[in-house]
C-alpha cells in the first residue's frame, strides 16, 4: 500500500512539472515567442520582424527561417572581431555601425565624470541590431552590401533574403516610415539612409567603467544587475536581459517605483 502511496505521489509531482514547464509562466521566461524571436514560429507574435526571413536552397528557392538562436548565435565560425569585443558567445553578426556611418555620439553630461567613446563588449552585440540602421538578417541588399549575419543557416549558404522584396532591410524600430525610410530607429537619430555619426547622446551612458565610491552612485547589490569584468562596465546588459521577457522590455527586474533605477542611483 504504501509503495503505491509513493508511486502516486511521484506521479503527481511529474504531472505538476510537466504542467509548469507547459504553462505560460513557463514560456514568459524563454526568449522563444519573445520580440526577441524572430524565426517563423513567431510570425504573427509581439514583433513585426518574425517570419520574414528566408534563406536560400540549393536550388535558389526561399526558405523560411524556423531558427531561433541564428540571428545572433553560430555554432560554427562565429565572429573573431576583438576589437570590438564581440569575439564571445558564438556571435554571429558583423560589429555597427555598418558602411557609411562614421561611429557613435556618447552621452555626455555635467555630472557624468566618464567619458565613453564607443559601445563596447555586449553593449556592441546589441548596437548590431539595435543601432536603428542595421538590419536583423539582410545579407542581401544590406546598407553599404555588408551581410550582418556571418552564418546564415544551411550549409555552405551565405545569403539571407527577405520574404517581401520591397523592403530589403527592416532596421529594428518603434515606427515605420515607409518606403526606403522603413523603421524608425529604437536608439540614435539616423535611418538607414543616413550617414554620419549615430546618435546616443540622449540615452543612457554604456560602456564605461562604474565610477564607485560616488557620492551620487552605489554599487548594485540586486545579482540580476550586472557589471562586467574586473574593471565593472556598465553596458546595455546591465539593466537588460536579452533572453527573458518577463519585464518589458526586457528589464533585469522590474522598475516599479524606479526600483531598478535605484539599486545604482542614490535619490
């Protein structure tokens, strides 16, 4: 009898798992249905931008792209550029700014002691998409002809093409400008018609090294807060998770009360 009792209950503790990791809750933690999906799984889902990618066959025909990690991740190949630190995490896409624009303007201020040059590190990972110029997966077509992508999905195949011709870019943005213009740029000024420097001057500061003791600054005790290497950069990275969507957009924790805001900023 109580061999069964025993059986039962580990019946039921399976049961609940298997419930949790199929519930909701379960997916809301997963970059997988995220704005950060962009395969054709996700078509129709919270961004614009999945399900329009194809590679192409052996025989020159378009297939979608059902990959999720591909847009940013390779197995094989991944980029070696250390010069703009994103020679990690198997990356998988070519450093911004591309062709035709001549870097970045930083934030600056008064107050702000540090002076960044640049997005380095993971903060470049996410200027690779999130600049407002870059495509997501155009290797064909892309600004200036430059591939994002390093790898593109398949064997031996270079190319990423678009499903609708019309737009051979789709930059990542909040709103779409139509035409030549298509989105408007989540970061910076420029579209990807533009050239020149592109701007972050109004957003906050990245890729610099956290300037503690402050009188103004503590240092995050919250781990999901993160600085980097021995040095304690601060990057996009720091107040964002690229693979968990549970807090919009992709907050480390969430900002109620400017909770996040204050776990580095003495009020």
């Amino acid at each position: 009898m109580e061999v069964r009792k025993t059986k039962s209950r580990a019946l039921v503790v399976v049961i609940f798992m298997i419930g949790i990791m199929c519930s909701p809750l379960w997916a809301a933690t997963s970059i997988v249905g995220s704005k950060h999906d962009f395969s054709t799984s996700n078509a129709g889902g919270p961004t614009p931008f999945a399900g329009v990618y194809q590679t192409v066959d052996g025989f020159g025909f378009g297939v979608n792209m059902d990959e999720v990690c591909v847009f940013c991740h390779t197995p094989h190949g991944a980029s070696t550029d250390s010069a703009h630190g994103t020679n990690t995490l198997l990356w998988n896409r070519t450093a911004s700014p591309p062709s035709g624009f001549t870097g970045y303007n930083m934030y600056s201020s008064a107050t702000f002691s540090v002076t960044a040059t640049a997005p380095t590190g993971i903060s470049m990972m996410c200027m690779s998409c999130h600049d407002g110029v870059t495509s997501i997966a155009a290797n064909v077509g892309g600004v200036g002809g430059t591939p994002v992508l390093i790898n593109a999905p398949g064997s031996g195949n270079p190319d990423v093409i678009l499903n609708d011709l019309s737009n051979d870019y789709v930059a990542i943005g909040d709103s779409y400008n139509g035409g030549l213009l298509g989105w408007g740029a989540n970061l910076g000024n420029k579209t990807r018609i533009d050239s020149g420097q592109i701007d972050l001057s109004n957003d906050h500061p990245i890729s610099f090294n956290y300037p503690v003791p402050s009188s103004v600054l503590v240092e995050p005790t919250n781990p999901k807060i993160k600085l980097f290497g021995a040095s304690k950069r601060l990057e996009c990275a720091t107040c964002h998770t690229v693979h968990d969507p549970t807090n919009a957009p992709f907050l480390a924790i969430p900002n109620t009360n400017s909770d996040m805001c204050r776990n580095c900023h003495l009020l």
